[in-house]
C-alpha cells in the first residue's frame, strides 16, 4: 500500500520539483563570474600612499616642540653654568686667562643644546605620521631655517635704516680676530648640519613606533 503511494503522481511532482531546482543551480553556477583576489600590495598601496610624504602638521607641531625645549634645555644648562660659577669660585680675571676654554665650552654647550631640542621635535614630528618620518624631521629643520631666514632679512632692513649694530656696545674679549673667526665658522657649520642630522634621526626613531605596530600586525 506504502510503496504504491510512492510510485503514485505525488512522487512524480517531488521528482519533478528536484529536477527543476538543480537546473536552476546549474544555470546560477554557470552565470557566476569569479574575478581573482587583488593582491595585499595592490589593495593597500593607495592608503599608504595618502598618508606618506611630507605633512606640514606634523613637522608644525614637531617645531613647537623644539622651540620649547631649545628653551627648558638652555635654561638647564644656564642654570648649571651658574651654579659651577659661585659654586667653584671663579672671576672674572679666570675667564679672561681661560678665554679659549670658555669660548669652546660655551660653543659646544649651544650646539649640544641646539641638537637636543631638534632631535626631539624630529621625534615628534616623525611619531605623529605614520610614514616617512625622516621628511618630517627634515621639516623641522626647514621651518625653523626659513624663519631664521625672514628674520635676518628683516633685521638687515631695520639696520641699515636705523644702524642697530653701530649703537652695541661690544665687549672686549682676549680672542684674536683670527680665533674668533676661525671659531665662529666652526660653530656655524656645526649649527648648521648637527641639527639637521639629529632632526632626521629623531623622525627616524619617533617612526619606529608605526613600524613595530605594522610588523606586529602582519
């Protein structure tokens, strides 16, 4: 009786309705077009792109920075010197005998200082972008080149209108034309490069943050 009901026509609609799903099945698989996965390089290359290069924030900020401390550190070091002067009892007769002493120590004192405030502001320049920190350091070094730049034009202006430098009263110092020129060269290459190394190499490092973070991820 059961297996005259399984022969009847509802077994032939069941049949028939299976047949029907696996035709349409078949016709949905052959109108699929499969398109390969895009490699990981192509798919991030244009993210990466929008955030490398030189970002002017960045190095903004990064030069703040090194404005301020180029002010907590010379006030450190100000604050030592002057301390070791009480402290150890010098005159001023010892500072006129030890004339190129002090000159030495006092220049390598502002570049030490100088170098410092620019190796942190690199830092931070190159720790607030993901990429490309040493362009960042770079532009620490390059803000505060243009700035010293429009005010020197605007102190020779001033000058040769209102003759400031002839109104200073120079002190005299036991130095030798030829030492205090020679010195004077040295100490300005230094200011010039130092800084600019030590910002590259702060942006560099304040980078490695993003780097240890996207090895890690990986």
């Amino acid at each position: 009786m059961e297996q005259s009901i399984l022969d009847g026509p509802e077994a032939d609609t069941t049949t028939r309705r299976y047949e029907e799903a696996r035709a349409a099945a078949a016709r949905a698989m052959t109108s699929v077009t499969l398109v390969p996965d895009k490699p990981a390089a192509e798919q991030t290359e244009p993210e990466r792109l929008s955030y490398r290069g030189f970002k002017f924030g960045a190095a903004f900020f990064g030069w703040l920075i090194m404005g301020s401390m180029l002010v907590l550190l010379t006030a450190l070091v100000g604050g030592a010197a002057t301390a070791a002067y009480y402290i150890l009892g010098y005159t001023k007769t010892d500072l006129e005998d030890n004339a190129s002493t002090v000159a030495i120590s006092a220049a390598a004192a502002v570049v030490l200082v100088i170098s410092l405030a620019f190796y942190i502001g690199g830092y931070v320049a190159g720790r607030l972008v993901r990429f490309d920190g040493m362009r960042q350091g770079f532009g620490v070094w390059m803000i505060t080149l243009l700035l010293i730049v429009v005010a020197c034009s605007i102190g020779a202006f001033l000058n040769s209108n209102y003759d400031y430098t002839g109104r200073i009263d120079r002190p005299d110092v036991p130095l030798s034309n030829d030492s205090l020129l020679t010195g004077g060269l040295i100490t300005a290459a230094a200011l010039l490069m130092l800084p600019l190394l030590f910002a590259l190499l702060g942006g560099k490092t304040g980078q490695r943050y993003h780097t240890k973070i996207d090895d890690l991820i990986a």
